[in-house]
C-alpha cells in the first residue's frame, strides 16, 4: 500500500499496547517508519539496539526519538544537567538507529525568556548533537512557558544558526491556537526537520487537556489539515508525513485496525490536499496575472508539488503528494439497505414493511432474500440472520461501481468474500469499521454493478404505497472505539463531508451523533455512538439501528401506515403538552401530531422542521422511521431522539412483561 512521494510515519504514542505491539502494527497498516515514544521504549523488555533490529526487520525506519523536554533554563547547573541527559538519549539514539530527536519548548518554571540566551542554549545542544550525528527538531508547545507558537520557535532557530538545529512543526500546536500556516511556506526547508499531523475537534478548554485527550487522525476532527498541509510543502519539507495523536479511545482500542484507520487518514490527507492544489492551480490558470499567458492548469489529481504561488518553492519531486487515486464516482442515492434477521424478526420486518405500503417484488434466486420496494426505496430482508434483526448491509447508487470498490481498497477497505451463484451478479462489498458490507451498485443495469437481476419477480399486484419516495438515512450506533474510524471511512471512501455533529443527553447517558452526506443530499449516514458506558445495567436499547424513509407528508403517510397495521411508536401526551407551549402550533396539527406519534423537531428558528415517525423496535434494535424535511431542514432530529429512545425502552418492557 505504500505510494512512491508519500512516506508515511506513526507515533508509537498513538497506539495501545506494548512497543512490540505498535511496531507490528504500523508495520502491517503499511507504514513506512515510526516516531518511538520514550516511555514505550522505557517500558519494552527490548534493548535499543533489539528494537532496531525488530524495526528493520518489519521495514520500518526509526525517523525520530521524542520527547526531550525542558531543555533551557535560567539556572546554569540545570542547564549542564539537562545537557548531561542529552548526551545519555544520544547514546540510545545511537543503538536505536534514530538520527533526529525532538526537542519541546520548555514548561519550567526557570525556562529562558531572553531569545538570545534560548538561541544560544540550543545551539550549544546542537553542537553535542551534531558531534553524535543527530538533528535537533524544536518543537514549540501550544503551553510553551515562554515559546509556543511556531513563529517564535522558528525566531529562536534562526537567530542560533545552527546546521543541526530545525524545526517540528506540530498541525494541533499550530492549529489549536489559531495561528495562521500560510507564512510556514516562507520558513527555508531545509530547516523543517520533521512534520507531525493531528486533527481535533472544536473544543473551549485547556489547551494542554485538549492535546492530551482529544486529538484525532486527520479527516475525524475540525482542522483544516490540507490548509496546513501545503504550505509545508511549498517550503520544502522533505521527510515524511507523521502522525502525533494523543486520544484516550485510541490507546486502549486494538492496535490493528486503529493503524489501519491512521494510514487511511493520511491517503485521505493526502487526496483531499492534492485536490485543493490543483483548485489552486486551476483558478490561477484561469485569470493570470498582469496579462500574462494563463499556466496549463494541473489535470485534476495532480501532484501537490506543482506550483504554489509566486515566490514560494515548490516541494521537491521527492516527498510530492499524489492523491491516492481518482475521485470517489459521483453518488446517486441509497441503491437499497439489507436487513438480515432470524425468521421470526424476518416475518415482523415483512409485515411492517407492507403495512408502510412497500410491495415484496422479487425473491433472491439461491438465496433466502425479499426485495421490497416502494418509490425510489429498496429493502432487502435476508431470513439468515442469526439473533433478531439488524442492519446487515448498506449500497449506494454509483457511477462507476468498480472504481468505487478499487478507491475504497486503495482506501484500506477490505474487501469482503461472497457466496455468488451461477449468472448472479459480481457485487464487490468491502467492510466497514464495524464489519457492516457496503456495496457499490447500478440499480436496473446489466454490467457491473447491476443486482437486481439476481432477483426473480414475485409479480404481487403493484400497490400506491403510503407516499414514501425513497431512503432520507440510514442510522448507524458504532461501538465505542470505531466511531471516529467509522466517520473517517465514510468520508473518504464516499466522498461524504460531515455535516452536523453534536451530543445530546439521552435517558442512560450522553449520546456523540456526526452525520455525513454527498454535496447533492443523495447519500446521509447518521452515526452515534454512547460516550460512557460501565457496569452491568444497561436497560437502553442496545445498539439501536434504523432506516429512515423519506416521504413529502408525513401525517398523510402515517395515517395510511397505521390505518394498514403498522406499529407505530407511541409518545407520551408530555411530549405535546410541551411542544404546544414552545410553538404556535394549529390546533389540529398538533392533535394530528399526538395521534400518530409525530416529533417535531426546530433545531433553530431559520432551519427549517423536521418531522418523524418511528415503528416500534423489530426484532430488538432494529427501527423504521418516516421522516418529512421541511424548508430545508438539514438535520436528523436529535434533540427529539432522547424522547424517542424512552418510547421505545417503555415499548419494550411492556411487551416483555405481557
């Protein structure tokens, strides 16, 4: 999986695990060299020079060895003690390998404010160094005592002038205090020693516990990473691309797949800042300045290391960030959702399906599958499951399946085995975060891509159905250490783009929601996921799942439901006792609201209503809601989800005690 002018490098910090652990880990995902965390090195049974043997072994370089904190100080004996400890690291440097060594900015509270005196002290750090054969790459902590932005740590190199003595520049350091990268681009890059990459939520705290805790793989939080990117690329940087992330999920997940999800990010990275350049480009080539003759302007997906802007250099050929492959084909909607369930769940999921007004239109030919349909919507109920019902797999409408499948493997996605019989069609499904398949379709083609063919019709009298036009979502509840994972796997195998995140208090704990969706609205995926669990009690629905369809009128189309037999959740009158006091509703509305069990959800005042119906739970997780978006509503309802889960938490135990 490694791409020539993409070096990649993780942070053995990021991982769970022991030393051995991480190492195997990154050297499986494909990564190319590891920054080795002192404490994990301190921890190992492993000598230096054994982790350097385990390290070429694997294929992976020892790029740097960190951290090495406050350095300087005002007292000259702690100083020369400090310098003392620094050429003990060099000694473990040396068996390890490693020729560069990260240097913090100091926290002390005796740390050197004058810049010369600083200049000098990392200078006479330097010149040990570079007796040793080692780089100093200083780093300015967001908390510096006295140097924490990169600004002044790039000050403080330049005025030491020393050949081993460079920069880190660190995305969440930067980032995190809302400096601008752009004038990263005018820093000789020569002088950028090493790179380290995290991305992080918007969050108001502490800076130093944000970094401890929060930080993410680039693509799972809300910096502007390819922003940042480039102009480390303009100047030059010519070593590899690494990831610094501190999160507490991460360190206690399995090492695997969270190395596997780190290099994702960084394809993606890589694609996503590949792209923006070349947009660069283009608009440049387009108006030229002064008259001049317009520059061709970079085919879409050119490399990173083209031009950057008058008078900034450009990256060498060597470190040029090619995007990871073609763009993802446009989406055209949600092809159908699978729903696998032991028979009994199989035959409530049928009859609900048929009391929303959906028709049974064709059985698998080898296979124990219904294809139900009703407009633009299409649910496949698979009798082979093994406990209740849930969502077994998700396909989307693509231009072009098989560049799909392609992309999302290059993406890291695996590709899942299936069972095909003869003349069925040759669906690739690769698997997501949470083992769920995702396909790439064509619905109605013959070629690739094409499925329903592999269906012989069931030719039941066509019915007008309830008003549902298609699949609005689909609701996914990820464990707890793949939701970050899940809604970077979305994003970049897909194409998506977050669209609304957020926590809202529901009746057993805080819930984490991010959805994501194609520009054209034509693909939503809502993902949640609870943010603390622990004991034995857990009387929430486990791991609810749902599939939300779409309808033009939602209190025409639950009136049908229910007029057919569908089992329609119901709300407590609190509920609407509330919502009349909060909104000038019509009467009539709201007493259509109470009998059919409709939520009505204003996000805020200017962003449209939406309106939801739900089912009770089929099968014991699994739900089907009706939903209507009103003047442009672009959410999926959350603050009204809490009432919801009590509804159906309240449904489930009186069934269970009838």
């Amino acid at each position: 999986m490694r791409r020539d002018g993409l070096r990649t490098a993780l942070a053995t910090v990021c991982l769970s695990g022991t030393l051995e652990d991480k190492l195997t880990a990154a050297a499986d995902a494909g990564f190319d060299g590891v920054e080795i965390f002192e404490p994990d090195l301190v921890a190992a049974p492993l000598s230096p020079g054994d982790v350097r043997v385990r390290c070429a072994d694997l294929g992976l370089s020892i790029d740097l060895y960190q951290p090495f904190r406050d350095l300087d100080s005002t007292d000259p004996d702690r100083f020369a003690a400090n310098l003392r400890r620094a050429e003990r690291k060099f000694d473990v440097m040396a068996e390890l390998g490693a020729d560069t060594v990260l240097v913090c900015s100091s926290v002390s509270p005796d740390a050197v404010t004058d810049d010369d005196r600083l200049a000098e002290q990392l200078a006479t750090l330097a010149d040990g160094a570079a007796r040793r054969g080692v780089r100093i790459a200083y780093e300015a902590l967001a908390w510096g005592a006295h140097v924490n932005t990169y600004e002044h740590s790039w000050d403080v190199v330049a005025r030491a002038d020393h050949p081993a003595l460079g920069l880190c520049l660190d995305s969440f350091h930067i980032l995190s205090r809302g400096s601008d990268p752009a004038p990263i681009a005018d820093i000789p890059g020569e002088k950028l020693f090493f790179l380290q990459l995290a991305d992080a939520p918007h969050l108001s705290m502490d800076v130093l516990q944000w970094s401890r805790h929060h930080r993410l793989f680039p693509g799972q939080g809300a910096f502007d990473l390819p922003a940042f990117l480039r102009p480390v690329l303009a100047a030059g940087y010519a070593g590899p691309l690494s990831l610094e992330v501190f999160n507490d999920v991460f360190r206690q997940a399995d090492p695997v797949p969270t190395a596997v999800d780190a290099r994702r990010s960084l394809l993606a990275l890589a694609e996503a800042t590949a792209r923006a350049e070349a947009a660069t480009a283009g608009a440049v080539a387009e108006a030229p300045a002064d008259g001049a003759a317009a520059a061709e302007a970079p085919a879409d997906g050119a490399a990173v290391a083209g031009a950057v802007g008058a008078g900034r250099r450009a990256a060498p050929a060597t470190v040029a960030i090619d995007p990871v492959n073609a763009p993802a084909p446009p989406l055209a909607g949600h092809a159908f959702v699978e729903i696998t369930a032991e028979p009994h769940a199989a035959g409530q999921v049928g009859a609900a399906l048929s009391a929303l007004g959906f028709v049974r239109t064709g059985r698998h030919r080898t296979k124990p599958v219904e294809r139900w349909e009703q407009g633009r919507a299409r649910v496949l109920v698979n009798a082979r499951g093994n406990d209740g019902a849930a969502l077994g797999a998700l396909a989307v409408e693509s231009a072009d399946p098989p560049a799909a499948a392609r992309r999302a493997q290059r993406l890291l996605a695996p590709l899942l085995p299936r069972e095909r019989g003869p003349a069925e069609a040759d669906l690739a499904a690769v698997a997501a975060p949470d083992g769920t398949p995702l396909f790439f379709c064509r619905t109605g083609a013959g070629g690739p891509g094409g499925w329903s063919t592999d269906f012989v019709p069931t030719r039941e009298a066509p019915r007008a159905g309830i008003g549902i036009t298609g699949i609005d979502h689909v609701g996914l509840s990820e464990p707890f250490d793949h939701f970050d994972e899940a809604a970077l796997f979305y994003r970049s195998v897909l194409g998506l783009t977050p669209v609304s995140a957020g926590e809202f208090a529901a009746p057993f704990g805080l819930v984490r929601g991010r959805a994501l969706t194609d520009e054209a609205r034509t693909v939503r995926v809502a993902l949640t996921v609870a943010r603390l669990r622990r004991g034995d009690w857990a009387p929430a629905v486990a791991d609810p799942q749902y599939v939300a369809f779409a309808t033009d009128d939602v209190l025409a189309a639950a009136r049908a439901a229910r007029d057919a037999g569908a089992p329609l959740l119901a709300i407590p009158d609190n509920y609407y006792d509330d919502l009349g006091a909060r909104l000038e509703l019509p009467p009539e509305r709201l007493a259509a609201y109470r009998d059919l069990g409709v939520l009505h959800t204003v996000d805020h005042p200017d962003g449209g209503v939406y309106l939801q119906v739900g089912t009770e739970l089929l099968g014991g997780r699994l739900f089907l809601l009706l939903v209507q978006r009103v003047d442009g509503y672009d959410g999926y309802g959350w603050a009204d989800a809490p009432v919801r889960m009590a509804a159906h938490r309240r449904n489930r135990l009186v069934r269970t005690t009838l």
